[in-house]
C-alpha cells in the first residue's frame, strides 16, 4: 500500500457506508475470478521449473520479504538454483520487465526486488506478468522460481503456496477491500507461516506456523563496520519506517532499549533529502528504505549517522523439512 491504512481497517471504527458498498462489488468481482479459474474458463500456465508462490491475503506487507529470502537460501543450501519473480511495484516504468541486480537503482527495479537480489544473490526477474518472469528465469537456467508477493496471480501454476500472516494484526476487520485490509477471503493453502506469533484464533481452522524476525547487528549506510543493536541502548535515536506496519520496526527498536523518536512514512515512500532533515541524532532504518536512501547519496542529511537493520527470518526446523515434503516429486529426487 503506497497511503496509510485506515484506521477501521485494525481498529473498532465504523467502517463508511461508500466503503461497505465498494467492498461487495469487490468481492464479487474478486469470486467470479477465482471461479473463471478454478472452471477452467481461463486457464492457469505451468513453466518450465517448480514454481513456490509466497504472498498474503491482506494489502501492505506481512513480512514476505524476509521469508522469500530464508527459502531462497534454504532452497540454495539443498542443490538448487533458485529465482526470484516479483511484480516490482512502485517502479517508475511499470510496464517494462526488466532484470534486477544489486546495483539497480530501487527506482526502476522497486525497493523490494533490489532489497531481495541485494541479501540472496540470485536472479531477480520484475514483471507485472509472473508467469511471463518465470519464463525467464527458467531460460536464463533457474531450476525453480520463488514468487515474491503473487497469491492473487491466478494464471500462474503454483506448486507450493506458502501464506503469511501478520501475527499482530492477523485479518483485521475481516472485511474485503476497501471496507477492510482484505485482498481475498481467507482460504488453505499449502502453509500458513504467523509472523511474530500471536494467538492463533480458535476458528481459524488451519494449521500454522511460527516466524519471528531478528536482527541485531546494524550497517552502516555509508559503509564501515557494523555495530551491535544493542550498543544504543538508552540513546535517543530518530527510526524510519516507510514499511507497511512502521510500528512494528519501532516497537522492535523499544524493546532493545533504545529511546525511539519515530518517522512513519507510507509503504514504498519515494525518498527525497527533505523528508529526512531531522536533529542531528543517529537514525536508523529497515533495509527496504535504506536501498531507496542509498541513492540519495551525499544529498542525505546525516548519511554518516545512518545506520540500517538488516532482519532474518527464523522458523521451526520442522517447517522446513514440511516444506520440502511438499514439493513435486521430481524435486525431492533432487534434495535426497
């Protein structure tokens, strides 16, 4: 989400009767889609490699991002050559697939797809038609393609699905969009993973699992040695966010003790050097923002004091053994 959430998306407000009525024509259109598809009056497209689709069923983030990342390298670990296909949203030419590496300016690649080739080294592949992307990473020798944020990519075959839910905020509402945060009504797929854990809701009906984000070293924006979280405890520091659940980044900062002087911004904010002319403490930031603000270069006021939390994704060794059990036949071959 590129605007800030409405406040009875997650909370107890009374949802507007214009957004009550827009959310049935969604819904409606959002169900004939799924029927179109599982009719078989428009048809799904298998690639050439496995595909593993990871996404959410909420708008803004959940934490894809961080888990994309563990199963590309755990994807790695066992033998493969994983790909990344990804929409790349927020890019400024949208309707142009393009390859993304580690240089690519976020601007044409997306925050997202750079942060992803940046952590994983694997190629990464934008285009608003994934099965198009998954094409090409399987030409250009991928033997698997992970799926970055694309559940409601129906025309693309997906082998596994892996959902991710925020543990915080879970459904919110449980109403569609715009009433409510929801893209889909929830549905089973083949894994749940709850970030941040939560209760699971006692109707919920699925199996889940855990998934909790770490970090605890901080890089330096402008390069050099990295520094311990913890070495801030008790100093006042500006944090920026332009995540979709900012709080989440600054309650983790909290908890570590430091003294958090907050700066949300939208999800997938479009840095420039004003937004960040703050009092001259250490700011710290998430790594989605720090590879829009690395291109301000010397422009960014305090680069020198600017200092990013990288985060991993840590789940039960059992999911990933659950996972792989999952996977095609032909690819469990491969793994033994």
């Amino acid at each position: 989400m590129s605007r800030r959430v409405p406040g009875y998306w997650y909370g107890d407000g009374t949802v507007p009767l214009h957004a009550r009525a827009l959310s049935g024509v969604y819904g409606a259109v959002v169900a004939t889609r799924r029927w179109l598809y599982s009719s078989r009056v428009l048809r799904t497209r298998r690639v050439e490699v496995p595909v593993v689709v990871i996404g959410n069923r909420t708008a803004g983030g959940a934490g894809k991002t961080p888990l994309a990342i563990a199963v590309v390298e755990r994807l790695r670990d066992a033998g493969w050559t994983p790909g990344i296909a990804s929409r790349g949203y927020g890019r400024r030419d949208a309707r142009t697939a393009r390859w993304v590496d580690a240089n690519t300016d976020a601007r044409d690649g997306g925050d997202e797809p750079v942060l992803l080739a940046r952590r994983t080294g694997a190629r990464v592949r934008v285009d608003r038609d994934r099965v198009a992307a998954a094409h090409a990473l399987a030409q250009a020798g991928c033997d698997i393609v992970v799926c970055d944020d694309g559940m409601q990519h129906l025309r693309l075959h997906r082998d596994v699905e892996i959902e991710v839910v925020d543990g915080r905020r879970r459904y919110g509402n449980g109403r569609l969009l715009p009433a409510g945060p929801l893209r889909e009504l929830p549905r089973r797929s083949d894994f749940r993973v709850v970030n941040s854990g939560g209760p699971q809701a006692a109707d919920s009906g699925f199996g889940e699992w855990p998934m909790r984000l770490v970090g605890d070293l901080l890089q330096p924006l402008a390069g050099g040695r990295a520094r311990a979280l913890s070495s801030f405890a008790g100093q006042r520091v500006h944090a920026v966010a332009g995540i979709a659940d900012p709080g989440r980044f600054f309650d983790a900062l909290r908890t570590a003790q430091l003294a958090v002087v907050p700066h949300a911004f939208p999800d997938h904010h479009a840095y420039v050097a004003g937004d960040l002319a703050f009092s001259p403490l250490p700011m710290l930031v998430t790594e989605k923002d720090a590879v829009k603000l690395a291109a301000l270069g010397d422009a960014l006021p305090g680069r020198e004091r600017t200092f990013v939390l990288p985060v991993r994704a840590e789940l039960p060794e059992a999911f990933w053994v659950a996972l792989f059990d999952a996977l095609p036949v032909r690819m469990q071959a491969r793994i033994r």
